[in-house]
C-alpha cells in the first residue's frame, strides 16, 4: 500500500478532541504531576538551558573601598550543559463503523475515546513523575520512616503517636534553607501519608480548640499546610493498575507512602531556582501548552476512525538540593 506524505493524521490535529482532553486534565484533582513543579512550553523538542551556582550568589565579597581606588569586582558561573528531550510518549483507540452504528450519539465514541486516553496518559504522566522525582536518590537528602528506634538518617513513622512529624517537617525546612537560601514551599505526600498525619496527635492538637461536641478539629490539606508553614500541600490520589491484561486488577497508589518537601518556582523564569521543570513540547501541530494533542483519522482498511493522543514531555530535576524526600513515611 503506497505511503501518502503528508498523511491526513500529519496535517489535522482534531481541536474539539483537544479541548475536551484539556478540560479532563483540570478536572483530574487526583493527580499531581502537572501542579508541583511549573510547566515550561517549548518550542523545540530538544535544547539546552542553563543554571547558575548559587554558592557565587551567596558568598559576601563585599570590601572596603579607599578614596580613588577600584571596588572589589566578582563574577559567578553559568552552566550551559543540561539539556531536555521532550519524549513522545503516544496511545491510540479505534472505533469500528458496526460501534459507531450503534451509539445513540455519532460524538459519543468519540468523547469517550478522548476521555479513556487522557486518563491514561495522566497516569502515564504521573508515573513518570513519580519516577524522576518521588523516589530515593533523586534529592540530596534522603530520609528513611522506621517503625522504633531511629537513628542517624532515619525518622519514626508518622502512624505513630509519638512521631514528631512537625519537627520532622520542620527540621527538613531548615535544612534544605540553609543549603540553599530558599525555604521550601510545597509538600507533596503519598495518600497513606496524609492519612496518617490527619489523624495524628500533635497536629489535631494544634487545631483543636474545644470544637468537640461542637464539632471535630478537622485536618484539611490547607490546614496542614498552615501548620507546617507551606504555600501547598499536596496529595497523591491518583491510582495505577499494575496487573498485565486479563490478570487479575492489582490496584495500588502511585505515590506510595512518601513525603516529599520542596521548593518549586511560583512560576518559571531566568535565574528562577526550582527544585525541577516540565519542559513541555509545543512545537508538534496543534499541541497544548501541555505538549499534548488528540488526533482523529480515518483507517479504512480496518473500516474504523483512530483517535489518539500524544504527549511529549521532560520532568526535569533542576537543583537536587531544593528537595527533602521522606520515604517510608508510614508503616
């Protein structure tokens, strides 16, 4: 069968599937993935940024000047190496003619489509995020929840009632502050995580103000933020079947039972630190500022019409420092 360049799914990006696919993913509350670390649209899908040594920004260089002489001079380093490479990641459904015959609405299987494969390019996205930055050896500092006896690197697990999880907090604020001059701003925890902390005594104490029976001191994700002194906490709802097709449904939360504290740039820009980046593609036809479009064609030796979606992104970690990641954080 001869190759037609360019091909019709080449030149027609279908826009209303677009937009509903965008509308779902700010819908999807119970993802992560694209509120932590702000998106950067690109126009290439490959490039280089740069990164400067804070270290030169915080060192006083500062001397005396006598009458008629030259100020002290200073420089500071720029890092023109890191690079990003937006991944097309991609996933079709067909709809066959005998389907679409049978829907009462001819658009129906065609939102559906859209529907089913945004979700699971979000999961897709929220694993991969999960991946480059909620997991061990990623952030310079590392710490390990232990069910007793805590040592050096280690905390007790959060579920127990003798855990200091605001000290813990705390600590980790200071710590990444010191190293680096930025206060950590948002916090993101794995489902098992933040019901653990919402139940814990030494929170509930700090909002408990004798509400009981006129009502429960009630821990929510802005409260618990106001506690630890964060702009955000975030949690990981978001859910994955691990099972291959056909196997029985192995159900799990993406994030597990980890914390992750952090400091991410209210927005990006030049010399703007941020623990990491999305660099996300915009430069294919029609893609969003999310790197993502939806494409419909026609397959007619399979009688059917192809939706598909695609995404091309780079979760990037930026400055490892900017981190503190709390694993095991609950038994």
């Amino acid at each position: 069968m001869p190759v037609i360049q360019p091909s019709r799914s080449d030149v027609h990006v279908n826009r209303p599937l677009t937009n509903i696919s965008i509308a779902f993913l700010q819908r999807a509350e119970n993802f992560v993935a694209d509120r932590v670390f702000p998106n950067i649209p690109v126009a290439k899908q490959s490039d280089r940024y740069f990164t400067y040594d804070r270290g030169e920004f915080n060192r006083d260089e500062m001397e005396l000047r006598a009458p008629g002489t030259e100020s002290a001079g200073a420089t500071y380093t720029i890092d023109s190496t890191p690079t990003y490479f937006c991944e097309t990641r991609a996933l079709h459904k067909d709809i066959a003619d005998p389907i679409r015959a049978n829907y009462d609405s001819p658009l129906a299987p065609d939102r559906e489509a859209t529907e089913f494969l945004t979700h699971k390019a979000l999961i897709n996205r929220e694993v991969n995020w999960a991946a480059a930055y909620f997991t061990t050896g990623v952030w310079t500092t590392d710490l390990e929840g232990v069910a007793a006896g805590p040592g050096a690197g280690q905390f007790l697990q959060w579920n127990d009632a003798n855990a200091t999880p605001i000290e813990d907090v705390r600590t980790a604020k200071r710590t990444v502050l010191e190293s680096t001059g930025f206060m950590p701003n948002k916090m993101v925890l794995g489902r098992p995580v933040f019901d653990a902390l919402v139940d814990h005594p030494d929170i509930v104490a700090r909002l408990d103000q004798g509400q009981t029976p006129g009502g429960p001191a009630l821990v929510t994700r802005m409260r618990l933020a106001a506690i630890f002194e964060l702009d955000e906490v975030m949690v990981m709802d978001a859910i994955q079947n691990t099972a291959a097709k056909g196997a029985t449904n192995v159900h799990a939360f993406i994030g597990g039972k980890q914390a992750l504290l952090t400091y991410a740039a209210p927005a990006p820009g030049i010399m703007v630190p941020s623990g990491g980046y999305t660099f996300s593609w915009t430069g294919l036809l029609g893609a969003s500022a999310y790197g993502m479009r939806m494409k419909r064609f026609r397959i007619e030796e399979r009688e059917s019409d192809r939706v598909e979606i695609e995404n091309s992104y780079d979760q990037k970690l930026i400055a490892a420092d900017l981190g503190y990641f709390f694993y095991t954080a609950v038994a």
